[in-house]
C-alpha cells in the first residue's frame, strides 16, 4: 500500500473519530439542557422550529441563570411570604383583579429577594424556565388569565381571575419552599371551585368547601351565604 493510501485512510479515520466525538458531545449537552428544562426544552425546539437554534438559546439562559447567586429564604422570610400570601388569597373574596395583581407582585418580590433580577417579566419567566420548568406554563396561563389574554378568551372574569391565582400559588410554593402536601390554613379561601354563588331564583346554598389533606379549605363564594340571605 502506497504512502498516499496510508495517508488517506489516517485522515478519513481521523474525521470520522473527529464526527463521533462531535456528536456525542451535542448528545451530552442535548442531554443536559432536557434534564434541566424539562417542558420548557420541547416548547422552545417547537417554537423555533430549529433545534440547535433552540438549544444555543436555552444554553444562554442556563448560563445567565448560573451567573447568578440564587440563595434560599430564611425561615423569617419565608414565614413573612406565606402569610402575606394568605392575606392575598382572603383579599380576593372582595377584589379578586387586585388578589391576581399582588400575587404577581408577591412572586416578584420573593424572586427579587432570593436573587433574581425581576425588571424585566420575559426575562424573569426565561430565568425560571433554567430552574422551575415544570411551573413556567402555570405561570404563563396565569398572566394570561390575568390580562384577558387566555385562549378561551375568559381572561379577566372572575373565574379567570381565580384560575390566575391558583397557577400563581404553584409557583410562589416552590419559590418559598413550601410543602403543598401539608393542609392549608382555612383562610386560603382561592381555589378552583366555582365563585359565584346564586342562580335565577336568588341566592342558594354554596357549594362544598374543596378538601386538601385532612382540613377543608373554603372556597370565595363562602365569603356570602347565611349574612347575605
């Protein structure tokens, strides 16, 4: 075999060693960026429409979330968030559009106190897809139905308006650290039970209060009842 030959096939080795070591070094990064996005990785792929385009993406904000020093909530701190979010959630039986806007203010103001830059709302959704992926489309339907832009086009009624916060409270929980299994207090009167209560022949009785655990947790609409007949 000539010397040309030897020399050809030790290049074409080369580049084919040179191919798989490329290729299984996007499998690894690939691999990393849907672990850590979850969701949130195929959301991005089909909203780009190209996939390395998506990934180049994600990996910039995976970088600018790392860059930042993230640190927990004291005890104090998180004892403060939780009954400022029990004080919304009573707050909604009476002004349910101003319950949905502290919400979002709360959680801003849990993220901004933990480390996260929250000037800008795409950016603090795009930092959260780095590290609760899981909860970002809860967030998303929440500001949807907060402005009146959900896809069923109820947004900004009141039963939206509880859907808001109830999509806000799954993320505010992970934000502060709080167990969702453990009963809320009976003050959480936000949930996804119907509001309204009344029908064409006035005021009837409402509905059962939703159980979480081993405490029943009222709805709004409990708010009324026996001092409004």
């Amino acid at each position: 075999m000539s010397a040309v030959i030897w020399i050809l096939v030790v290049v074409v080795v080369a580049f084919i060693a040179a191919a798989a070591a490329v290729a299984a070094t996007n499998a690894r990064h690939r691999k990393k960026l849907q672990e850590r996005f979850g969701p949130e990785y195929d959301r991005a792929v089909e909203q780009s429409g190209d996939r390395r385009a998506a990934e180049h993406h994600l990996s910039d904000v995976a970088d600018k979330r790392d860059a930042l020093t993230i640190r927990d909530l004291s005890a104090d701190e998180r004892t403060a968030f939780t009954e400022r979010w029990t004080a919304v959630q009573s707050e909604f039986v009476d002004e349910p559009a101003r319950a949905a806007r502290h919400s979002e203010e709360l959680i801003a103001e849990v993220m901004q106190t933990r480390g996260y830059p929250t000037s800008d709302d795409d950016e603090r959704t795009e930092l959260l897809t780095a590290d609760h992926p899981e909860v970002v489309a809860s967030y998303r339907e929440a500001q949807a139905l907060r402005s009146g832009d959900s896809a069923d086009g109820q947004g900004g009624d009141t039963e939206a308006l509880r859907g808001a916060v109830v999509r806000y409270r799954t993320l505010f929980e992970q934000l502060v650290g709080v167990d969702s299994a453990k009963p809320e207090a009976p003050s959480a009167v936000v949930d996804d039970a119907p509001a309204t209560v009344g029908g064409p022949d006035g005021p009837v009785d409402p509905p059962e209060p939703t159980v979480r655990g081993e405490e029943a947790v009222p709805v709004a609409a409990a708010h009324h009842g026996a001092d409004d007949r």
